[in-house]
C-alpha cells in the first residue's frame, strides 16, 4: 500500500503549521529552564524545610503529567488550536501567579504558579506530535526534530531572561524573571491562532481502533515508552538537583544558572541532525545512543564536584535526552493507526511525564539524604535495562 503524495496546498499548510509550531516551542519551551533554573533556589528562599525546597519544580513536573490526558482530551474535542491557546493562556497566569507568590513571600503561592505552569508545558510537549501529524510518515522523524529546535532557542531565551530580570524587582529578587516567563506565554498565543491544522486533527479520525491495552501489549509500544520515561525521568531526576548541589559545593547562583542554560542548549542543539541520524541509523540504534551518553554523563558527575564536573555532565545529559526522547518519540509514531493517534499519544506522554514528576519529586529529598553522587550512580541499573531491552527489540526487528 502506497502513502498518498501531499497535493501542493497541504504541502505549504503542513510546512506553515511546522514553522508555527516551531516559532511557539521557542517561546513556550523556555518556561521550563527559568522553572528549572530558580524553583529550588526561590523556594529555598521561601521555605525554612530543605525537603520542600525543591517542591515547585515537582509540582510543575506533576502539573505536567497530570494534564496531558486532559490537553489531550480538549485537543479532540476542540481540536489542537483552542487547546495550544488556552495552554498559553495558562501559561501566562502561572507566571503572573509565580510572580505574585514572590513578592508576597508566599511559598505555597508561588507552587500553585509552577503547578498551573504544567498545563501549558504538557499543550507544548504535544507540539512535536501535531507537527509530525501533518506530514507523511517517512518525513516524520525530522519533523519532530525540526520542532525540538525551537527549543534550542527557548534554551537561550530562558536563562537569559532569568540574568536580565532576577532583579528587576527591587526586594523581590527573581519575581521579574516569572513574570518575564508569563510574557513569553503572551507573546506564542497569537501564533498558535494563525495553525491552520489538517481536518482529521480536528475531529475523531473515523476506522476501527484497538484498546489501549492491545496497544500497549506491543512490544514497540512497551519498549519504546520506556526508552521515553527513563530518559526523561533521568534528565528531570538530575536536572531538579543539579542547581542546588551547585550552590551546595560553592559555585554561586549565576554559574548554576549558566550550566543549566548549557544543558538546555545541549538538549535542543542536536534537533538539527538527529533526525538525519534516524534516517541513517534507525529509531532504535540512536535511542540507544542517547541512553549511552546519559551513562556517560552519570560517571562524569561521580569523577569530582568542580564546575567543570557539574556542567560536562549537564550537557552530556542533555545531548543523551536529544538523541533518546526524539529517537523514542518516532519509535511512539510507528505503533498506532489514525483513529488511535489521541489516545495512544496521550498514554505515551502519561507515562513519560508522570515518571518525570516521581523522578522529581524524590530528587529534592534524595539529595538530602543520600547526595549528590548518590543520585548519579541511582540511574546506571535503570540505563542498562533499557539498553538491554532495545537490544532485544532491533534483533527481534531484524
């Protein structure tokens, strides 16, 4: 069976909607770096219990997890435009929210900012699955990529606006930078009005379709996913310490910032050819790949505890998110019909992100307790699973 060749006008629609979408993960993505970046310091600020310090950035992870089922289900009902706006618009709030926590010295205010601030992240996470959506399969592995580069600027976007606005608030020092991340919301929503996006994503696209449990009983499905949750569950288990055991060895808060801004940019940089890569070398070898360097990374951060130490394993990590979470996003899009597309993205990012929020949840309260080293070797049994497990599934492919 032959894929039907996209007529000229949807050929522009999908590359204008890619654009789009790319445009707005540049501006949405970079609330995360300025929530990863201070949400353990304000809250250090704001709380006397060092457990709770990093609680606003495990409320985001959790706001994130909790609302992608939800976006989903809005996504079908309203189709994806409404629901990218509203997202946006929930994005401002939070921040304005944040902000407001700030000023007032109010910890659990501040939270519920960074808890709201999840909705919108979960609406921009399914930016990659709209974009690969509106072009043929064989396109859709560096479409997902091409969308992952907004990123790269959402990684310049964010730090720098943490730099520039910490203390644009005389005696609230980081207020402005939340209410920086609330204008950056502003700015995406009139962009994901212009989406023009194909009909069947819009509506319930018509055809049989197979229980969630079928789907998941796949073995590319199963294996797949858990590519996705480890590598994302590792990068937000180091990245919601990272800043705070940077602070805790010395090095002051503008450097944590900066190697935060590095692993970010390590994240998204790659976007460029990692799709080239899948092309050349398939889903499973450069998932693979990127579980390695998290490896790498991990036994980086055990060799010392100078900068260099702190912020080579960042971007290591980062590098190892690019190649496995793009590589098993693609492996995700092989596995479902259109008629199961809502559902079965809804499920993978379910699992992804509700991990990511354990993982960061027990990072604050792993620290205090066990350190910082403690954290890194955690992830090595979890790593060489999962590379066991894409073993078996290329031999069983091949």
């Amino acid at each position: 069976m032959t894929t039907p060749t996209p007529s000229l006008d949807e050929a522009s629609l999908a590359a204008r909607n890619v654009w789009l979408l790319v445009m707005a993960q540049a501006l949405g993505a970079a609330s995360v770096p300025i929530i990863i970046s201070l949400g353990g310091i304000v809250g250090q600020r704001l709380t006397d219990t060092p457990a709770l310090s990093t609680l606003p950035v495990s409320l985001f992870s959790l706001g994130l997890a909790l609302s992608t089922i939800p976006a989903a289900l809005l996504m079908r009902r309203w189709g994806r435009r409404s629901a990218y706006a509203l997202g946006a618009l929930m994005g401002f709030s939070a921040g304005v929210v944040a902000a407001f926590g700030i000023m007032r010295e109010n910890f659990w205010l501040f939270c519920a900012g960074t808890l709201i601030a999840g909705f919108y992240a979960a609406c921009v996470q399914s930016y990659r699955f709209a974009a690969s959506d509106c072009v043929a399969p064989l396109q859709r592995a560096k479409t997902i990529s091409r969308i992952m580069v907004g990123g790269l600027v959402a990684a310049v976007i964010g730090p720098q606006v943490v730099i520039w606005t910490r203390e644009a608030l005389p005696g609230a020092p980081f207020a402005g930078s939340f209410f920086g991340q609330a204008g950056l919301a502003l700015l995406a929503l009139p962009l994901l009005l212009l989406l023009r996006m194909p009909k069947q994503q819009t509506a319930a696209v018509e055809g049989a379709a197979r229980s969630l449990g079928s789907i998941a009983r796949q073995p590319e499905f199963f294996v797949a996913a858990t590519a996705g949750v480890v590598t994302y569950g590792a990068m937000s288990f180091i990245m919601t310490a990272a800043p705070i055991a940077m602070i805790g060895c010395g090095h002051t808060v503008g450097a944590s910032v900066l190697g935060i801004q590095w692993h970010v940019l390590a994240m998204f940089a790659p976007s460029f050819f990692t799709g080239h890569l899948i092309a050349r070398f398939g889903k499973i070898a450069v998932t693979g790949a990127g579980l390695l360097l998290i490896a790498v990374s991990g036994l980086l951060a055990l060799s010392g505890l100078e900068l260099l130490h702190f912020w080579g394993s960042l971007i290591l990590l980062g590098l190892g998110w690019n190649f496995g979470f793009i590589g098993a996003t693609a492996m995700v899009t092989d596995v479902y019909a259109p008629s199961e597309r809502a559902k079965v993205q809804a499920l993978n990012d379910f699992l992804i992100f509700g991990s990511s929020a354990l993982a960061s949840f027990s990072s604050g309260h792993f620290l205090g307790s066990a350190g910082w080293n403690a954290i890194n070797a955690a992830l090595m049994p979890l790593v060489a699973a999962t590379l066991l497990m894409l073993a078996w599934l290329a031999r069983r492919k091949a």
